[in-house]
C-alpha cells in the first residue's frame, strides 16, 4: 500500500520546465523553401543543410529530403517540404521574432500528424 501511495504521489508533481519543442506537417503539396529563404533570408538566419548522396545513387524525392535551419532569435527550426521541427536549445522565454516564426510556420505547417490515413 505504501508503494501505491508513493507512486500516486510521484505522479502528481508539477511536470518539469523544458525548452519548447514541436514538430508539424503538411499533407498535399509541399512547402516553396526557396520561397521561404527569398522572402525572410533578411529576418531569420537561414542555413541550407548538406544533402550526402552516393555516387550511383537515384534519388526520386530528393526534392522533399532537402533541409533548411532557421534560427530567430531563441527558437530554431529545421523545414522540409513536408516536415517543420521547431526547438529551442535551453528554455527561455519567446521573443516577438521568435512568435513571428513559430505563427508563420502553424500557419504552414497545419496538421500535427504526418499523415492523413491514420
């Protein structure tokens, strides 16, 4: 019974702060991040990520397999054609920028599930 009681009440603390993590999706056509990097290049630090490819390979979604890193000021996000994951590497709280980017990109990135057959 004891146990129980300590158990009831490790699970009835207040759950710990973390930073701020999301991922978001989008289903029918994918997102224009050329587009994206035009248009905010000046607000937002935008950094292509390398894409290693073999020599003989065939990639025929190498399209929807780029990444860019988008940094604000105290949020980040990697964007796909598909897939949005936003974090921020130690918690604080979020600036005007921070919200500007993390609207744009629920605006974009509507659904919360990768697909929407489940």
């Amino acid at each position: 019974m004891e146990r129980i009681g300590l158990w009831l009440r490790s699970r009835a603390r207040e759950p710990e702060e973390s930073p701020f993590y999301g991922v978001r999706f989008r289903w029918w056509r994918p997102f224009d991040l050329d587009g994206f990097a035009r248009d905010y290049g000046g607000k937002y630090e935008i950094e292509i990520r390398p894409i290693y490819v073999g020599k003989w390979s065939i990639d025929v979604f190498g399209d929807a397999r780029r990444e860019f890193l988008v940094r604000a000021d105290t949020l980040n996000a990697f964007l796909t054609a598909y897939r949005a994951i936003l974090f921020q590497k130690e918690m604080a709280p979020l600036t005007p920028v921070d919200r500007e980017l993390l609207d744009f990109i629920l605006e974009n990135y509507p659904q919360v599930r990768d697909t929407p057959l489940i």
